[in-house]
C-alpha cells in the first residue's frame, strides 16, 4: 500500500461526528424527506417508479460505465505516454470527455421538430468535432511546450 | 474445509460494526485491494475544492430554480411575490441556472473521479453512523446525477421519461439538497482541514515521493476541471449571453435564429393556431367582472395608444433573447372595459395544446407600463409563431408566461 493509499484508507474510515454533522442531518434530513413527501404525494406527475428508474440508472452508469471506463483509459495512457506529456494529454482528453458528456443531448438530437426550427439550429456532430480539435491542438501544443521547457531546464542545470 | 477460528463477537449495540468485522476477513479482490487505485489526484485536497465548487453551484441552482418556481406558481405573499422590476430579472437568473447546471457537469465528474476508490472501501461501513453517511453519499450521487441529466434534456425537450419534467425536476430538488446538507456536515471537518493546506501538501505522509515531471499534478487536474467548466460554458452560454452568442456552438438554441431573430418554444403549426390565428375573424375579448365586457379587432387594437417596451423573452431552458415589443398596455383595455381595481387578468390563447394554454397576471403586472398585448416586434407585425395577432409581454417573466396568440383578458376579482 503506498501513502497516497493509507492516506485515502485513513479519511475514509472517519466516522462523521460533532455538532455540524448532527445539525446536517437533522436540517438536511428534514429538507430531504419534504422533497420525498412532495415527490410521493403529487405522483401522478412525478410517477416515482419510472423517475427511480432514471435516478438508479444514472448512478450505475456512472459508477459501472463512466468511471471505471475513464479509471482503464487514464492507465493505458500511463503506460503509452511517455512521462513527460502524461499530464498535459490526460487534462486535455479529459477536457473533451466531458464536453462529449454534455453534448450528447444535442448531438441526439430527439427535441427536433420540423416545425420548430430555432430548436436545434446546428450540425452539432460537425461543431462538436470542430471544438475537440480545437481543444486538442491547444492542449498537445501546451503540453509539448511544457515538456520541451522542462527538458531545456533539465539540461541546462 | 479447515475450521476458521471463531471471532469472538457478538452482535452488540451496533449490528452494522458486528457484519463489518467479520466482513473484514474477506476482502473481495479487484478494486477493493488495497493500493488498487494509485493515481495522487485521489486526493481529499482535490475533493474538497472540487466540493466547494459544486455546492456553489448546486445552491445557486436551487435558489435560482425557486425563484423560476415561485414565478410560474406565485405565492402572492408580500415580499415573496415575484417583482414586476427589474424587467432583466428573471432573465439573469434563470440564463443562470442553466449556465450553473452545465458547470456543474465537468465539476460532477471529475469529482466523483477523485473520490471513485472510496466506492470499494472494505468493509463498506464500520459503524451504523458511517453506513448511514454512505447511504445518504449514494443518494447525492444519484439525484446530482439525475437533476442534471434531467435539466439538460429538458433545455433540447428530450423527454426520454414518463414523468412530468417540472414537477419532478422541483421535487427532486428538495431531496437533493437535503442530501447536499447531510454531506456537507459529515465532511466540513475534513473540507476545512484539506482547505487550509495548499492543494499539493495535502499528503498525510511526508515520505509520499513528489509527482514524477510530466505527470499530471493536483494543481493540474484541478486546472483542468476549470478548462473542463470553461469548454462546456462558452460553447453554451451564448444562449442567453449575447456576447458569447457566436461562440454557441453546441447551444440547442441561439438568439438570432428564428423568425424575426428570436428563438420560439412552440410554433404555430405545433399549437394548432395556423388558421384561428390568422382569420379574419379575429376578436379580442375582455370579458370576466368588467362593466363594458370589450369585443376588439386587430384595427381597433391599432387604434388605442401604442406604447414599447424592451423586453426579453427568457425560457426555462436557459435562453433569452430581446426584442422591442410595441402594442396596447393591457392597463389601458382593463381601463376601457371598466375593470374594478385589485381583479386578476386570466390571458387565454387559441392554442389546442392544453400546457400553457392560459396563463395568469397579478394586479401589479397586469398594471405595469410595459405589460403588453404586444401587435409589433422590432418595428414589424408579430410572426405568427411568435403569437400574431397578439400576445403577451411582461417584465420580469418566464416564457412559457407569456402567451401568444391571445384571444381572451378574462378579468377575476
């Protein structure tokens, strides 16, 4: 186990307590359940077996999908990059990540309506590929003159 | 199969420590081994910033979903009523909410990213506080999740659900930030804690090697979950910030686009009005508790004292875009009908689809100068998706609020 571990381990296992925790709980726990008696009582609406459905479903997709994909990714690329540009990719892919994430509503595109053509207005595929690049060329560029300033400073000592 | 020794426990005061203990003797393998996550960004340092961050956001949110809420469901109490001025209002707060729930995006992951490992803690809870900490760690996750999956659909109106998205969105809200509370007692000892220190030095221990040149420090990721929020807010933000609006690029809406520049929810064609609106026929009714009920055409409309207004038309979806809207002050048909002070104007539309049929005015915006039943948009006849003959326009209001296509000021007192 290396310290970063032992350190995570060591916070981890701390058991809330004190005054702020017993206040959250009480407040937040209060604020909580007014949110599920509202959500529960107007149900015709809010139609909780469906909503649960989308509520469980996103942390799976998370915690099963979306992490662990991003947790593979990030270690292939430690052991394809070499050391020096390993940071500078790993922001900039993890950049556009996320700008796919929130790009997949439009890039779906369900909401189009031929009657409504001020909703959707663009070629999202082709502005969102304009925007990766641009965001890719930007972010090599920055690590590679990171990398170049740092290997100049290494032999110049 | 070789005897185990028997540990001696008995279930005590604290059935979750009793299952933890003897859980502990069985690790599962995989990422629940320690040192199985050996990245540095995993760091309490990095979560507390990011948390910080986040619950900025997510109470900006809230705050700013009240205020959205309690314009479309008025209170009517006092202080609490929503203010006819300033007219830009609702327009900041609601182009805030969404810009802040479009942060909170990159902010989200990469903070579940940092915190990811903590998923595999074994045992899962070492004491009944700490399993109901985590419980409540699991809802956050999953309503933060959810409210801005949901919201985000809502802004390009992919509705993949069965539920009501208002009502649901609302409620889940509450819930959300109950948990948001819990979280943020259970951890506020170690966020003051990482926060004091500078984000680098947060190791527990002084022997953790330096980061390898290269590598991507804390500082680093810390950076670029700011670019990450930079990135998804100026390729959107143009929706409602004018200045930015040509850097729009993955915006579901802009303004600029639409008929007479000005985005639209819901065309003619999709309200069912492309005749009724466009007939001849046409009246405007004022009718209710009035003493001459009114029966206008479009000419008579014409006819009464023009007045302008500069106003906005703000979605809840987090557009907005502003328009010089002229036409009659809806003061001055309620003056002509003999409408009694203190009554509340029903503004009913020729649209067939039921949502957002009707739409209700408070005396003090019913009486404002610039609430209009507006005939003109930047010096031209309303676009018939833009609600020709008439519609409404108001200060400080929601879109969905102000009806187009308007064929009734029905007057309750």
């Amino acid at each position: 186990m290396n310290a970063q571990d032992e350190h995570l381990q060591t916070h981890e296992t701390e058991t809330p307590s004190g005054p702020a925790w017993w206040i959250g709980l009480i407040i937040g726990g209060g604020v909580f359940t007014f949110g599920l008696i509202g959500l529960m009582t107007n149900s015709s609406q809010t139609r909780p077996g469906n909503m649960v459905k989308y509520v469980v479903g996103g942390l799976i997709a998370h915690d099963a999908l979306v992490a662990p994909a991003v947790v593979i990714v990030a270690f292939l690329l430690t052991r394809l990059l070499p050391a020096a540009i390993r940071g500078g990719i790993q922001a900039t892919l993890a950049v556009c990540a996320t700008l796919v994430v929130m790009s997949i509503p439009v890039l779906r595109g369900d909401g189009r309506d031929p009657n409504e053509p001020s909703l959707l207005p663009y070629d999202y595929p082709r502005n969102l590929a304009i925007v990766l690049a641009i965001i890719l060329v930007g972010g090599i560029a920055l690590t590679l003159a990171r990398a170049a300033r740092q290997r100049r400073a290494a032999t110049a000592d | 199969m070789p005897r185990r020794p028997q540990p001696p426990l008995k279930p005590g005061k604290d059935p979750v420590a009793f299952v933890a203990r003897r859980l502990e003797a069985h690790r599962p393998p995989g990422p629940f081994q320690e040192g199985a996550f050996t990245s540095r960004l995993h760091d309490e340092g990095v979560a507390a910033r990011l948390g910080l961050a986040l619950a900025v956001t997510f109470f900006t949110c809230f705050a700013t979903g009240l205020i959205s809420h309690f314009a479309q469901n008025p209170l009517d109490i006092g202080f609490l009523s929503t203010p006819v001025s300033p007219g830009w209002l609702y327009r900041v707060t609601q182009g805030t909410h969404v810009a802040m729930g479009i942060a909170s995006i990159p902010l989200l992951l990469f903070k579940l990213w940092t915190v990811y490992p903590l998923l595999f803690t074994w045992p899962p809870a070492k004491n009944v506080v700490q399993a109901t900490e985590r419980l409540f760690v699991g809802a956050l996750v999953a309503l933060a999740v959810f409210q801005l999956f949901s919201g985000l659909a809502n802004t390009v109106g992919w509705y993949p659900w069965e539920f009501n998205f208002v009502v649901t969105h609302f409620w889940a809200s509450w819930m959300l930030i109950g948990v948001l509370m819990i979280h943020i007692g259970a951890k506020m000892r170690q966020t003051r804690r990482a926060l004091a220190k500078p984000v680098e030095e947060t190791e527990a221990h002084a022997e953790s090697p330096p980061a390898p040149t290269g590598t991507l420090s804390r500082r680093g990721a810390l950076g670029a979950a700011a670019a990450a929020v930079g990135a998804v807010t100026l390729t959107t933000v143009g929706q409602t910030f004018r200045p930015f609006k040509e850097l729009a690029a993955l915006a579901p809406r802009v303004p600029g686009i639409g008929p007479q520049g000005i985005p639209i929810n819901r065309s003619a064609i999709s309200a069912g009005v492309t005749e009724t609106a466009i007939d001849a026929a046409f009246r405007l009714r004022v009718t209710g508790d009035v003493q001459t009920p009114l029966e206008l055409s479009i000419a008579d409309l014409r006819a009464m004292p023009q007045h302008e207004a500069d106003l906005p038309i703000t979605c809840v979806e987090g557009w907005s875009a502003s328009g010089v809207w002229s036409g009659v002050r809806v003061r001055d048909l309620l003056e002509r009908a003999g409408a009694p002070e203190g009554g509340e104007i029903i503004v009913r539309s020729l649209q067939m689809r039921k949502s957002f049929r009707t739409s209700e005015l408070n005396t003090i915006f019913a009486r404002a100068d610039d609430t209009l039943l507006a005939l003109d948009i930047n010096g031209e006849p309303l676009h018939i998706d833009h609600g020709f003959p008439c519609r409404l326009i108001a200060p400080n209001r929601p879109g969905v609020l102000q009806t187009k296509w308007v064929t009734t000021l029905e007057v309750r007192t």
